[in-house]
C-alpha cells in the first residue's frame, strides 16, 4: 500500500512536454486499433474492453491537458472534431457497460466490432494531427 | 496511338474511333469473351493523364486500364453536412491524384515534420498511369433496411435504385456485398490503384468505414476499338461484342442516364448504374473439362475467339447455322447464345470487369475469378433479365458461383475546378 501511495506521488510530480502528451494519446490509441479492438490481445479472458476503456481514458487526459494549447493557437476546429470523436466512441463503450465493467469481448457480434474498429479510426485519424498542432 | 499534352479525353476517343468499328454484345454474367495481355496502342497522352473533368465520370468510357482496386463503404456520420465535406474533400484528393499528384495541401514529404504525412507516399515518383477515380451510390444512402431516410434523399431515390433481386445459383456473401458508396479506382500500374483507395479511405474516417474492398489484376474487357481483346480465367477471350465508347449512339441509349428517364432524379442525367458482381470461378474442375466442351459451353473457339458458326474473332454469330444432326454449330445453351442481344430484347452493355484471385482457400483450390463490372443506363431492363436467364440456363453457371453483389447509381462527371462529385443530388 505503502509503494501503491508513493507511485500516485510520483506521477502527480511528473511533467510531460505537450509533444509527448500529443504522441501519447496518438500512441494509446494505436494500440485500440491494433490489438484490443480485434479482440486479440486478451483472447482468454476476453477483458479486451477494459483495456479499451483504460487507453482511451489515458488518450483523453492527455488531450484534456492540451486544450488551452489548441484554443491559443486557434485549432478549433481540430479540437471541436476530437471532442465531438471523443465522446461518439465513449457512447458506444458505455452501451457495453455491465456492472462495474464491461461485457465479455466475445458477446460483441461482428458488426458490433465493426462499428467500434469505424469509431477507432475516426478519433485516431485527427489525434494523429494534434501534436503537430501543439508544438509547431 | 500517341498524342501530346493538352489533347482533350473527347478529342482522344474521337480518334480512337478512327480504328476498326465493331457491332456489340452484351454478356452479363461477365464471362463472355476476349482478352489480350500483348503491347497496344495507347490512347491516352504520353504522360498518362486521364481528364477528371467532363460531363461523365471517368472510367467508364475511358479505354479500361489494367489493374483495379474497388471500395464500398459504409458511412458512419448521420449527419448531412458531413456527406457533402466528405465528397468535396474526395473531390479534391481525385481530382489531384488522378493528375499523378500527392493527396493533401503538403502532399507525402512537405508537411510539418511533427504531423502524418498527407499522403501515403507509395504513389510517389510513379506516373499517372491512366488512373481514374469513379464513385456511385449505393440504395441504402437514400433510405435504410429500416425504411429510414437518412439524409433527407429519399424523395430523390432512383427508382430502378434497387437490391439486385435473388438470382438462382447466388451464394451471396454480406461481407462481398453492398455499401452506401463506392469508389472503382483503375490504373496501369496496381500500387497508383491501391493508393487511391487507401488515402481516399482516410480521407473518410469519421464519415466512412470500408465495408469491403476488391483487388482485380488483369481487364476481361474492351471498352474501346483501339484495345485488342483480353482473356478472362478460363482462358477464353472476354469483351470482344463489348460496348465501346466509340459507339456513341449506343452508349447514349445503353449507359448514360438521360433527364427524362426518371421524374424522381433528374440529379442522375449524365450518370450512370454501376453493377458490380463477384463471381468465384470452379478454375480446378473447369481445367479439367475437354476443349470441346469448353469451347460448346462458351460457344466460341477458345484460340481465336471465333464463334463457333466459323469466321473471325469479329465475325457476327450464325445462331441458326447447324452442323450435323441439325443441331445449331452455336449451342442454345452456350454463353454467347444466350447473352446475345438477339435474345435480350437488344440491350447492350458496357462491361469494365477484372479478372481477380485471392490466394487459395483451405483445400487448396485457387480462390479466383470474375469481378463483373457493367454500367447500364437501366439495370432493371439491362441487367436482370439477362442475368436472370443466365442464371438459370448458361451452361457456364456449372463453373460459376456469384458470392458478391451490389448495385450503385453513379453521378455525372464534375465540370469545373469548384463542382464535387454528387453536387447535382445534394445542391439541386
């Protein structure tokens, strides 16, 4: 417990430049599209939408902090198209809410996969843009 | 044929019409005739440039190039404005792409050095290579499986913008089949195809997801007088009665959609219907089927491509001509007996098909065949019916399996530098 609470320290302390946030979302999201949206990276226990949750969670930190960057630089549009991409794939995760989690990954049918995999690729094609559009 | 930049698509088609004039045939399940993979003529300018403007969209009547990668697409947006930036932003990317130019304001190396690339990159330091860049739309962009007008398009729905009906034999695939919209990318060069596709379908994310795609390597058709005939899988020569866009009158009353031939979508004038069917060859059962028969159930000589009544490859068919026992020397049952025009009440139509081949499945046997393509100006009187007969009575169906189908109303051409591919549905 003792390690649990200096790790929460330690991160509450640590920095990040915003190319490293913008790259960090971009990087969290690669790794929906790759492997937990297919279902492939928890093939036995079948978790894969926690996993899925926890790095779009991450992504959205990571955007969240970058805003006030995105406002100053005049980006609006880039910001309102992942806010609004942002909250199309949470609606489609909450749908999958079941308790305090989420449901087996192998209960989701194929179009219902389709449709997570389309709103992957909506969000990660303009947060691919957001570093750019920080740091430049 | 060589002509210098600056020549215009319609001055080029005139003088490929100076070549030999052919009459035509249509064959609908897509295995009639031709084939050749021998130099010819160009038809286009030396630097390979397809004109993306006109009243038409290219790559119907521009002579069929070699290699085609085709896209549907579902589109995932539900909202009406986002349609429109979504054309006008493939607009864009077509009309740059098909100049032989990147995608994108910085194209693949001259952007930002912290963003994606605009464009892919793979198309870089390659030609044109003819590519054209064709869209449609599919039935469910105007009105749901539901019954749901998604867009606000119903009332302009095409009528004869239907589901292809059930045909005997089908094995249709969902995954094969379908979508909202369409993109049939050609090019002589395969990786100038796939780049279209691929950087038109990122273009689209958040608008579209791609339902299914299709690769096709070799053309089994001629769309002009100044392509020799290629051969499809079956070794056969495919295309040889084919609509040419030299044909003009032909292609008037045959493909292109005139004002007055539907009140709801005076929008399609200028248009076209696009069929696309996939259709899996039996390749291992057919190789093993004598000459003899091969060439009674296509109804041609396989070398030549001669009809079996005798001549040449462009010699019209004796159909009533008969050999010993007095049966006709061209079977009634044969492929070019029963997609001949004679027995379709004349209908012609333009096939644009590739032949096509996915590996092999799991017992080994080549996963290959037919990708049909056809515009018609009318499918429920040019393509149905004759499909419908052929489905039922060709002797070729025994080789055949349809597992992919769908049906897209394709737009006209865009005119100018400011106009976008489906103006004339969503503006007017």
């Amino acid at each position: 417990m003792a390690d649990t609470e200096e790790l929460a320290e330690r991160v509450e302390d640590l920095e990040f430049t915003p190319d490293q946030l913008g790259n960090g979302a971009k990087e969290l999201l690669d790794e929906v599209a790759t492997g937990k949206v297919t279902g492939e990276e928890e093939i036995w226990s079948h978790t894969d939408l926690w996993d899925f949750q926890a790095n779009v969670d991450g992504a959205r930190v990571a955007y969240e902090d970058l805003r006030p960057i995105l406002q100053v630089r005049e980006e609006a549009e880039l910001d309102e198209q992942l806010e609004t991409r942002f909250a199309a794939l949470q609606e489609l995760l909450d749908g999958y809410r079941d308790g305090e989690g989420f449901v087996s990954y192998d209960e989701l049918t194929d179009d219902q996969v389709k449709e997570l995999a389309d709103a992957v690729n909506a969000l990660s094609e303009p947060l691919s843009k957001l570093t750019a559009a920080v740091v430049l | 044929m060589t002509d210098g930049p600056g020549v215009s698509r319609r001055r080029l088609l005139g003088l490929a019409g100076a070549g030999v004039v052919t009459a035509g045939v249509a064959g609908a399940s897509g295995v009639a005739l031709g084939r050749a993979s021998a130099p010819e003529p160009s038809t286009t300018a030396p630097s390979g440039v397809v004109d993306f403007h006109g009243a038409h969209q290219a790559g119907i009547a521009t002579p069929a190039q070699d290699r085609l990668h085709f896209a549907a697409f579902d589109v995932t947006t539900d909202d009406r404005e986002d349609l429109v930036e979504l054309l006008r932003a493939w607009t864009d990317a077509a009309r740059t792409m098909t100049q032989g130019r990147p995608a994108g304001t910085y194209g693949a190396v001259g952007g930002p050095y912290d963003a994606p690339p605009d464009d892919t990159g793979e198309a870089l330091d390659l030609p044109a290579s003819r590519l054209t860049i064709t869209i449609g739309f599919g039935p469910t962009l105007f009105e749901a499986a539901d019954g749901e007008d998604r867009f606000g398009l119903a009332s302009r729905r095409p009528r004869a913008l239907e589901r292809l009906p059930h045909f005997p034999g089908d094995q249709l695939d969902p995954a094969r089949s379908d979508g909202d919209l369409c993109v049939q990318a050609c090019a002589d060069d395969p990786q100038v195809a796939v780049h279209a596709v691929r950087n038109l379908a990122r273009i689209g994310f958040g608008a579209v997801g791609v339902r299914w795609s299709q690769l096709g390597f070799g053309r089994t058709s001629s769309t002009s007088t100044a392509q020799q005939t290629p051969r499809n899988l079956f070794g056969f020569k495919d295309g040889t009665r084919n609509l040419k866009a030299e044909e003009e009158a032909d292609m008037a009353r045959h493909v292109w959609v005139a004002e007055a031939d539907d009140p709801r979508a005076p929008w399609l004038a200028g248009g076209s219907y696009l069929v696309a069917r996939r259709i899996n060859m039996h390749i291992e059962t057919w190789d093993r089927t004598s000459l003899r028969e091969q060439e009674a159930v296509i109804g041609r000589d396989k070398g030549a491509g001669a009809p079996l009544s005798g001549g040449e490859e462009h010699t019209d068919p004796d159909f009533a001509l008969a050999g010993r026992e007095g049966e006709p020397l061209i079977p009634t049952t044969s492929h070019v007996h029963l997609a001949h025009p004679d027995q379709n009440d004349g209908v012609r139509m333009l096939r644009r098909g590739y032949n096509f081949t996915d590996g092999s499945d799991g017992l080994g046997r080549l996963d290959a065949g037919l990708f049909f393509l056809a515009f018609v100006r009318d499918p429920a009187t040019h393509f149905i019916p004759m499909q419908t007969t052929l489905a039922r009575d060709d002797a070729l169906s025994e080789y055949l399996e349809h597992r992919g189908s769908a049906l897209f109303a394709v737009p006209p051409g865009v005119r100018d530098e400011r106009g976008y591919l489906g103006e004339t549905l969503f503006d007017r």
